[in-house]
C-alpha cells in the first residue's frame, strides 16, 4: 500500500466529499468504528471491559467520540476525557460529541493541566488501573511540540502504560505524520489504528517503536482518489485492506486437497524441534496436507505438536540428511517445500539443497541452514538462479549476510538496499526478517511490515514463519502476495501474544496458538 503525505491525505478526503457520496461526518464514523474495533480487540486480550478516551479539539476528537459511542452501545465500560469543554469542539467533532453525549457515555472535561493533577480528578483515580486508553488528543494536523493541556495528555496517558494497553487514533499524538519528528512530548502507543492509508512517519524505526502494531483502516475511500499521485517513499506498506483482498473465503466445496500439500524438508539430531515448528506454522495457515520429511529423532516433536502432519521418515546417517535421504519423497509431488529449519550446515546440507533446487516447477521456501547452504553454493559458484524457478528466501540478518558477502553491520545499516539486493542476485521473494521486516521480489519494490515486537526474538518463531509463507503461497499462488501475508499474520499472531500475556513470556508455540486472531482479521 502506498504512503499519502498529510496533505495528499486531506485532499483525497475533500475530492472523496466533493462527489457527494463521501461526506466527511462518514469518514470520521467509520475511523471512528475502526478505532472502537481495536480497541475492543484489545480489551479482550486483556479481559477488560474499561476503556478510556481521550478525546482533543480537533478531528482525532471527534473520532474518539465516535468509537467511544461505538464501545457503550457494545457494552463496554467507556468513559471519555475531554481536553476541551465540548463548545470548543466544531464541525464534525462536535457532531460527533453530541451523538456520544446524547448515547449516555460519561464524559469529564479536563481543559486545563492542573485539572489532570487534581486528587479527585478522574485522571488520577485511573491511574495504575487495568484498561484501555484511547489517544485522540492530537490529529496529523498538529505541528511543533505539544503544549498546555495538550502535553499534560499526553504526558498522562504514558503513565498509563503497563496497566493499560494505548491505542492511537491516526498516529501517536506528538509525532509529525509527515517526518516523524517528536519535537516535544510525545505518545508511546501499544497500537496505532491509521486512517484510510499510510503516513510517511510510519518508515522511521524511531516512531515505528512508539506507534506499536500498526493497523491501517480502510474508510472505503475510491483508490483513485488515494493513489494517483502517491508520497515518494522507498517502499509500500504491508497493510490489512490490501491483504483481505488478496485472500478471499475458501470456496464452499473445498477438500485438503485443493489447500496445498506442503512438504517440510530438515531436522537432525541436534535439531529436531525446527521442522516441526515450520510443519505447525503450515497447518495453522491453512495448508490442506503437511509431510514432515525427517529424521526419526523428530517423531515425538510431531507427535507432540503437529499430529496433523503426515511423518515420512528419512535415514540420516550421523543423525543428519544427506541427499541419499530424499528416496521416500522422491517420486511425491508438492505444492511447496520448506527447505532448511534444523538441517545443520556442511557438505551434505549443500548437496540435498543444491539436488532439490534443480527440480524444476516446485515452488521452494529456504529457510535456517537451508540458506546457509544456498550461501555455501553461492560462493562456490555451484548453483545459479535459472529462469522460471519458484523460489522464496526467509533470512535473517546474519543470513542475509552470508548470502551476500558481507557483514551484519553491512546489511541492517542499509535494509531496503539489502533486501533489494537479495531478491536480484538470486532472482527470489525475499523476506528479511528483523525489527520491520521487508519483502521483496527481484527487480520490486520493497514492502514494509510494522507488525510484530521484540518479544518475537527467540527460538523458533523463525521455522513458524517459513511454515506459514509456505501454506500461504500454496493456497493464493502469488509468492509476494503470500510472504506478505505471512509476515503480516505472524507479526500480529506475535502482537495479540503479548497482549494478552506478556513479551518476555512469548514463545513461538504460543505465538502459534494465536494465529486464529490474526487471521480472523484477515
């Protein structure tokens, strides 16, 4: 999806009013409901009924005044905090404040900062309160550092956190949506709901670690108002809107057979958990058939976590595959092979791998010491990119860097550059992974995921994902469509984790077990 500066935003809304069927109480009734939808996403994760929101002068007031309408009306606990008396508020806001008045939501007004330090004030009652907090206080429209009331807000609703969960109407208050820049106080938000498209502020990391799980809203804005003259940005957004088109219902008459059978290809001795993650991440993305293909040291993992997969069990001589191993499966057709979680690196390794790259129309997800392998050969100049392969590379970091000659320092001081670079050389969808994971295909442009949090930093996560680019890219056949969505899914798998737990407690099963949410989502 592409960036829309403020501007560009703006004018797209006033040409969408301008045709009649588009008038801007409408678009902030349907923010309004988008706002109000995460936030009970939310709520749920964190068993709460309590949300509070707090609503500015401006537009993002008046969208907060919708959702909080949105929430009581559900049977949600909402309360709303104005940092106006409600005459300051005009137009549409206004509009929006009354319908929320009159709907029975409670409201207190505190338009001044000393009126947010009172003892009695509800602002200090709430305080270390388990909840939600809505940040409507400041719109795109803001320029410079917060001041007044506006600060004190903001400053209030970062006590919050911990306790509560923060979710941003548009962007976090504080912050420019054009450059990103945080001249003064600023929201730090758990998730950020943006509306209609992406803001430029999204590519910086700095304000990606304050807008949390990014959701773009789709206002049903027409797309040739949005699109015809978008930002100039180094990359595209992975965001929902797009996404749910891409992945329509599965047709009433569907059998396992027409949901992609896929084969998960690796394990050893040392390392017999990997596949079957990447198996569980398959079966969890809606693959109809999973083969774990790999050493018997992996069966009680299958059979623990993923019994829905067919085991095939290989020789492995010295506890790891050699290409003598692939007899079983030699004469089986699949619709996607991961190649790699568990596979150990060495000779052996690179011949299997190289073997199984030179079968001709299977589409092949590398993954672990499958890439390492691809580098080995690589630099042996033992293998080359050959036209119409089907291949997508899931590196992180530091195998990105070996597939590319370099250093990790190389790779993350230049990401796009990187991952541009990879999806040339080996002519492959290229998902690099990392704090904003990029994909890319040979001669594209990059997409951006704001997905995901550090939580995700620990074992195994990795061979999930390899599993559900896969099962994705078996069932749509589009393998940049399918890694995005991959990606997409398991950062909010990751994020919905956290939520309703904790980052420190994330682990990849349990990242697994909340892969449900997010493709409800999709």
């Amino acid at each position: 999806m592409h960036f829309l500066t403020i501007e560009q935003m703006r004018n797209a809304e006033l040409a969408a009013a301008a045709t009649g069927g588009f008038p801007l109480m409408l678009l902030m009734r349907r923010a309004g409901v988008a706002l109000a939808a995460a936030a009970a996403r939310l709520a749920n994760l964190r068993n709460t009924r309590k949300v509070v929101l707090v609503a500015g002068h401006g537009n993002n007031g008046g969208d907060a005044c919708v959702a909080a309408r949105c929430l009581h009306e559900d049977g949600f606990r909402a309360h709303a905090l104005l940092t106006c008396a409600p005459d300051a508020l005009r137009g549409d806001a206004h509009t929006a404040w009354d319908e929320m008045h009159a709907a029975g939501v409670p409201c207190s007004v505190l338009d001044t900062p000393e009126s947010w330090d009172s003892a009695d004030s509800p602002s200090q009652m709430l305080l270390g309160r388990p909840c939600i907090v809505v940040d409507g206080i400041l719109g795109s429209g803001c320029k410079g550092a917060p001041s007044g009331v506006a600060e004190r807000a903001i400053r209030w609703v970062n006590q919050m956190r911990g306790p509560a969960l923060v979710v941003s109407a548009d962007l976090p208050s504080g912050v420019n949506g054009d450059t990103g820049e945080m001249p003064g106080a600023a929201v730090h938000a758990d998730a950020t709901v943006t509306f209609g498209r992406p803001k430029p502020c999204f590519i910086s990391d700095a304000v990606a670690r304050l807008s949390g799980h990014l959701e773009v809203a789709d206002l049903g804005l027409p797309p040739a108002l949005c699109d015809a003259a978008p930002a100039d940005t180094p990359c595209g957004l992975i965001a929902l809107p797009e996404l749910r088109a891409a992945f329509p219902p599965r047709p009433w008459d569907a059998h396992k057979g027409t949901c992609g059978h896929i084969c998960v290809l690796g394990g050893s001795s040392a390392y017999p958990h990997a596949p079957v993650l990447a198996a569980l991440g398959a079966l969890k993305s809606g693959a109809g058939l999973v083969t774990l293909a790999v050493p018997q040291h992996s069966a009680f993992a299958a059979a623990a976590w993923a019994p829905e997969a067919t085991l095939s069990a290989l020789v492995a001589p010295q506890g790891t595959l050699t290409r003598s191993s692939l007899a079983p499966i030699a004469e089986t057709t699949f619709d996607a092979m991961v190649i790699g979680p568990g596979l150990t690196q060495g000779h052996d390794a690179a011949e299997l791998v190289a073997c199984l790259l030179s079968t001709p129309g299977t589409r092949i997800v590398l993954d672990a010491d499958g890439l390492n392998a691809l580098a080995q050969l690589h630099e042996a100049r033992a293998w080359r990119p050959r036209d119409g392969q089907q291949l997508s590379l899931t590196p992180h970091p530091g195998e990105a860097a070996r597939l590319l000659g370099c250093t990790v320092a190389d790779i993350q001081r230049d990401r796009l550059r990187a991952v541009r670079l990879l999806a040339d050389t080996f002519r492959a969808t290229v998902v690099l992974k990392g704090a904003g994971t990029l994909v890319c295909a040979p001669g594209g442009v990059p997409l951006l995921n704001r997905t995901g949090n550090p939580g995700m930093a620990t074992g195994g996560t990795g061979d999930v994902l390899a599993g559900m680019v896969a099962a994705l890219w078996a069932q749509n056949g589009d393998s940049v469509r399918a890694a995005a969505a991959a990606v997409w899914a398991h950062g909010a798998a990751g994020d919905a984790a956290a939520f309703s737990g904790a980052q420190t407690s994330l682990t990849a099963t349990t990242l697994a077990r909340h892969l449900p949410s997010a493709f409800q989502m999709l």
